[in-house]
C-alpha cells in the first residue's frame, strides 16, 4: 500500500510542478506583451480590401 501512495505523491507533485511552470510561463509572456505596446497604429479609414478588379467608373 505503500508503493502506492508514494506513486499518487510523486504524480501530484508532477502536476503541480508543470502546473507552477505553464503559470510562469504564461505570466512572463503577459508581461513581456504589456511591457511592449506595439508603435504602429492602424488607422481604420485606410484599411481596404484589394481587388483584382478595376474600379467601375
């Protein structure tokens, strides 16, 4: 019973170890982005599809 309980220990504190590391992870790429804002600035009024067509007059 007690081989067991030490494999139950073992994968919980497996988890919990990839559980602390995706969570650091995560937050040092959330603080990268804000720390970063990004310098261009889309401007909705020129943004447009292209067309292969001419435009009809």
């Amino acid at each position: 019973m007690e081989n067991r309980d030490d494999k139950l220990i073992a994968l919980i504190g497996l988890l919990s170890a990839c559980l602390v590391c995706v969570c650091v992870l995560f937050t040092m790429t959330w603080l990268s982005d804000v720390r970063h804002p990004s310098d261009q600035f889309v401007d909705a009024q020129s943004c447009y599809t292209k067309s292969d067509h001419p435009a009809r007059p």
